[in-house]
C-alpha cells in the first residue's frame, strides 16, 4: 500500500505528458473487488478476454482500464494496488479499442509443447522479466501503439518506466520517496 506522498509522485509520473492517456492492465486475481469498484466508479474499461464470461472468471480476468489524474478509481489503485502486482500501466494517445484490440494478441503465447497458454504480461514481476528478453522486432511489436508501460519495481520506493528509444528498449527507474 502506497502513502499519499508516494501516491502524488506515482500520479505526477503517469501523467506527466498531458497529451497523452494513461491505462491500467488489471489482474481481476489479484486485485480483490476489481469488479466492483469498476461498476461502482464507472470509467471506461473492458475486458480483455472476448464474449460474455461466467461470473467466476469475470472476477479473475484483465481489464483495461482508462484513468483520469484525479479520479476516485486512479487513487484506489495507486494507493491500495501499488506493490500488490494489480497491474501494469500504459501511456498511449489511442482509444480504448486499438489498444483492445493491441492487448488482446498477447494474452495467450503457445508453449513449448505447442499447448496455448495464458500470458499474464500484466503481472509487473512478468513483465520486468519479459521485455528484457526481447529481440528488437518483439519489443516493436509488444510496443506497438503504447509510448511506455509503467510498472512497480521490486522495490516499493521507484516505478519502472519502459520505452523504446532508437530501436532499444530504455528502462528508466523513478524515485517514489523523497524529492
């Protein structure tokens, strides 16, 4: 759980290009009454799963979420998700759709016996791990229209922040405490 003095620099760093909107990639397993705080707060969001899904696993499933600076939703997941692997955020200028559709093509990966598998790349401990292992086509491709994914580091105290920059990935670590 974050103070509300980590909270300010966790806002203050997603939403530093104002031009730019900032989406949430929850884990339903993970962050408990997901659902519920969606419909009680009402932004925009789907899931990225297709067609109508049993209640069991509409609570466990990934949703896209769009956030606003200031909204109740923004703060309850800084606050009570950040360290808690809720999620990932990324910062794009698209609309929820592209990045649907964006994010819908990595949600399964086929593994080495050639079964499908669900890849949970919005887990930030999967994340980390998985775009230091790409090739420089993979990381176009994962990229595509997001400008940077943010993440929790496995300390508490900075965010990660990823982009691409000249072909590579750059990975920039921001101080949560302090000035």
């Amino acid at each position: 759980m974050a103070d509300e003095a980590m909270v300010q620099k966790l806002r203050q760093h997603l939403f530093a290009a104002p031009e730019s909107v900032v989406y949430a990639l929850l884990d339903g397993a993970s962050a408990e009454g997901l659902l519920n705080k969606l419909d009680q707060c009402r932004p925009e969001y789907v899931c990225l799963y297709r067609g109508e899904l049993e209640p069991d696993m509409a609570e466990v499933a990934p949703y896209l979420v769009r956030l606003e600076p200031k909204a109740d939703l923004t703060q309850w997941i800084l606050e009570e998700g950040w360290c808690k692997h809720w999620g990932i955020f990324a910062v794009t200028r698209e609309k929820l759709r592209t990045m649907r559709q964006h994010f819908r093509r990595f949600t399964m990966v086929r593994g080495p016996d050639g079964k499908n598998l669900l890849f949970r790349f919005y887990d930030p401990r999967v994340l980390r791990t998985f775009l230091s292992t790409c090739t420089p086509r993979e990381l176009q491709d994962f990229f595509g229209p997001v400008l940077a994914y943010a993440l929790e580091d496995e300390d508490p105290g900075r965010m990660l922040r990823f982009a691409i920059g000249r072909g590579a990935l750059r990975r920039e670590e921001l101080a949560l405490q302090g000035n």
